[in-house]
C-alpha cells in the first residue's frame, strides 16, 4: 500500500460540533448545513490543523500531490505556518453533527503596499504556478493594489459522503455562496480574485455564481517537480483566471440564495436545471483556451 493509500484509508473526517456555537461567524444555517467564515486567529491550532488535513487528504486521494514529497517528510497536512492570520476560512458543517462537509481558504496576500503591476513585488501562489507574464494579457489587473487581491484555494467537499447524498450536494453551493457574500462586504477589502480551477468543476461552478471570467495565458507549469503541489498543475482542462467582484452577476448569488432554500428534491431540481445552462456558456468561454 502507497505512502497515500495508507493516509486516505485511516482518515476520517473531522466533528468540529464546537464552531457550531460560535454565532456571530455563522453565515447561513438551513437544510441541515451550515456555513461558517472565520480568520485563522480566531481558530485553535488543532482546528486549523484540522481544515489543512482535510484539504490535504482530499488532495492526496485525487492525486494532486507530491507523494514522494510527502512521505519523506511524513506530511499528513500542510503546516499551520502556512496559514496567516487574515486567512478567512469558510467552512460547511453538518448542522446536527459538525462533521465537516466542505472547505476552502481564502487567502489574503503578504502586506505589500504596491501595485499588481509593480515588477518587484512578491508573486502570488498562483503566479508562482503559471508565471507573472502569463496574467499580463488582463490589463486591469495590474492597477489594482496588492492587498486588494485575494485568492481562494483548498477547495474541497467531503469525499466520504455518497455523491448523491443531500448534503454533499448543498456543501459545496453553500461554501462558495458564503465566500462571495463575504468578499462583496466592504470589510472584506477585496476587489478581486486570482486563481485557477479545472474547467468542468471549479470554473463551473464559479460560473453559474455569477462570475465574469478573464481567464489568463495557459502555457508552461513553472512549479518544480519536487513541489508539494507539482501533480496538480497537470490535471486536464486546468486554467488560470482572474475576475473583478464589482463585475460578478449578483443576481446569481441571489438565485442560489434562494434556491438553497427549499427542501432537498426541489434543490436538486433547480441546481441541476441551473448547472444544464452554465454548460453551453462554458464551453464558448473556454474551447479556444484549453492547450494540450
């Protein structure tokens, strides 16, 4: 049995029934789920740890990382340094258990004072993949100030659950709903996203939120391969991309707002009919960008 054969078949997912008292970070609770968003401060360091293995584990089992990497250094989950303490996490649990049912960070970047465009400044995590040179072709970008700029990453949903079981699916509607409306808050001091996502899941579901992509150059992975995050950059259909929050179709949020709602069936009724029209708009947006 491999390094993460080993760590996928002895991980459980977590219960952190205790967040679910905690008020005043929760964002919506309905349907059995309820979505949290809180910094990385207001969190103990077993619940950070928690989170980080979570993403990590789902990782692993889908082969997006380095497992010669991790074994060597006997990796179970990122470290908790790697984590700020303005790092906002959104997190799905289920109302009655806590058990942990989707998660994702969204990360704000190091204290830097300059512009996008400054040619010094440190590199994103994303740009680090992809290279500063491949987000040149979006030209906004680079008048926006640093700390404007956010990006999401660990984006998981529990793969322990049925694909069909209510929750899972609501999970992952429920995180990306919370993230948005918080990052539309003025407290959030954001104006805009950098990231990367596989086409049919993440830019997807992106899209039917309401997002008006830019997607960036897609040309060579720039990660070394003793990264920890090198086997993810070959997945199919990967694309970088950036979008301003002020361009978002907000009726989207509010649609899904509504829509999660309603009971289970009619839920699934809805997203499924709402997932069927993303899917020819996509594939417009992205037929000319996907390269072998």
């Amino acid at each position: 049995m491999s390094y993460f054969e080993s760590l996928v078949q002895r991980y459980q997912p977590p219960r952190l029934p205790h967040l679910l008292e905690r008020q005043q970070y929760i964002q919506h609770e309905r349907q059995g789920v309820t979505s949290l968003l809180i910094s990385s401060d207001e969190l103990s360091q077993q619940d950070n740890e928690d989170l980080l293995r979570f993403a990590f584990v789902h990782y692993a089992a889908v082969g997006f990382l380095n497992e010669s990497l991790a074994e060597q250094l006997a990796l179970e989950c990122e470290p908790v340094d790697s984590l700020t303490a303005e790092d906002i996490h959104c997190i799905v649990l289920n109302s009655m258990t806590g058990e942990l049912l989707a998660y994702c960070t969204i990360k704000k970047p190091v204290n830097y004072r300059g512009l996008m465009g400054d040619p010094s400044r440190p590199l994103l995590a994303t740009e680090n993949a992809w290279g500063r040179a491949a987000f040149r072709n979006i030209p906004w970008l680079e008048f926006l100030p640093v700390r404007q700029v956010r990006e999401v990453g660990r984006v998981v949903r529990n793969g322990w659950l049925r694909k069909n079981d209510p929750l899972a699916v609501r999970s992952v509607s429920e995180m990306l709903l919370a993230a948005f409306e918080y990052l539309q808050t003025p407290g959030s001091d954001a104006v805009a996203i950098i990231g990367d996502g596989e086409k049919n899941i993440q830019i997807r579901n992106l899209l039917a939120l309401g997002v008006n992509y830019c997607f960036a150059e897609v040309g060579e992975r720039l990660l070394p391969p003793d990264h920890l995050y090198y086997p993810r950059y070959f997945a199919d259909d990967l694309l970088p991309f950036a979008f301003r929050l002020s361009d978002m179709d907000c009726s989207a949020l509010a649609w899904f707002n509504q829509a999660l709602e309603m009971d289970n069936d009619t839920w699934l009724m809805l997203r499924t009919e709402r997932m069927a029209q993303v899917t020819e708009k996509l594939s417009h947006l992205t037929k000319e960008l996907i390269t072998a």
